[in-house]
C-alpha cells in the first residue's frame, strides 16, 4: 500500500491571503476532477445546505476537460465553492491543515493517497462506501451510500453541526500505525528478499 508519514500542521496563511479561509471554514475535496472522484455528487449535496462554510475544491483535470467544464458550469452561481486549481508544497499542507471537514466521494478508487493523507493530518473525514475508502478508514471516518446524494447532504449537514465523535489524535494516531512508511517498506523489504 501506499504509506504517510506525521506531517506538520500549519495554520492558514498562504490560503487566507489567496481565498479568505480561515480554520474549519471549509470542506475540503482534493483529487483530480475526474467523474469517478464523485465531485458532481458533493456539488450538488452541498448547494442543498444553508451553511456559511466555503467548499474548496482542489486539485487538476485529468484527460477530462468536459467534465471539468460541467463542474465549473455547476458552481458558477454559489460564490461559496472555491476552485484553486492544482496545489502542492505549503499551500497544501495547509488546506489539510484548516479543513473542517475533507470530504472523498468517490464511485471508484484504488487505494487514495489524498485520504491517507487527509486521515494524517487527523482530518474529520466523510467518504463514499466504497470497499477501498471503508478499508482505509476503519472506523474513523463518518460513510455515506455511495452516490446517494441526500445521503451525503445529510451526513456532511450532521458534520457541519459539529456531530464529530472522533478526536484529531485517535485518527493520526490509526492512521500513521496502519500505513506507516517505515513499516511498509520493512514489509516489502521482506517480500523482495523471499523470507
């Protein structure tokens, strides 16, 4: 699989100059916008709530430019949804940082970095039920039906009314056990060697 390692928590500088976010103003989805990431279904469950919160959405097409283009066409009248393109370095570490909730609704994955990372930053995190999310999050993640948008409305609504049972330290605490690099590459080191 793939690994994370204990990253370091920042507070929002780059992004509060850049987007006006402050920490737990936003819910966070960060992939690339391809259909499959299930990005159409967070839209549309999160123009059905009466919330103050922005909805950041982060990260590049991917060989889908119409799809990319639908998505723009769908958040152009919500001046709440906040496009920020591709991201990397510090900007990044702080969008994980600052988000109230990361949200990954997928339909198919394999095995998502951004959630392994997400979970590292000890992010409250709601995904699809797709065996690959439930895999890695365990029990330390809220889940809704996959592709059932009012589902989603409802379970992401619950969050943003603060029913989170899970404490930051017990998801990076899980996260950084289950898939630590250091253990991975010993497990492989392993296998390479044939014992």
């Amino acid at each position: 699989p793939n690994g994370v390692n204990k990253p370091t928590i920042r507070q929002a500088k780059i992004i509060k100059e850049k987007y006006g976010l402050e920490k737990d103003s936003y819910i966070l989805f960060l992939a690339r916008i391809v259909p499959e990431k299930g990005l159409h279904y967070l839209i549309e469950a999160f123009k059905k709530i009466d919330t103050d919160k922005k909805l950041v959405i982060a990260g590049g097409a991917s060989h889908t430019n119409d799809y990319l283009e639908t998505i723009k066409r769908s958040i152009k009248d919500d001046d709440r949804i906040i496009m920020t393109g591709f991201v990397q370095g510090q900007e990044l570490e702080e969008l994980y940082s600052n988000c109230l909730v990361y949200c990954l609704p997928s339909d198919v994955e394999g095995m998502p970095l951004s959630l392994l990372e997400a979970m590292s930053y000890g992010c409250n995190c709601l995904v699809s039920d797709i065996e690959e999310n439930v895999q890695v999050t365990g029990n330390y993640a809220t889940v809704f039906e996959k592709s059932n948008i009012e589902d989603l409305r409802c379970k992401l609504e619950g969050l943003l009314e603060g029913n989170k049972n899970i404490m930051m330290e017990e998801v990076q605490g899980y996260i950084l056990k289950k898939y630590s690099w250091e253990d991975i590459v010993n497990k492989l080191e392993i296998i390479y060697k044939g014992r």
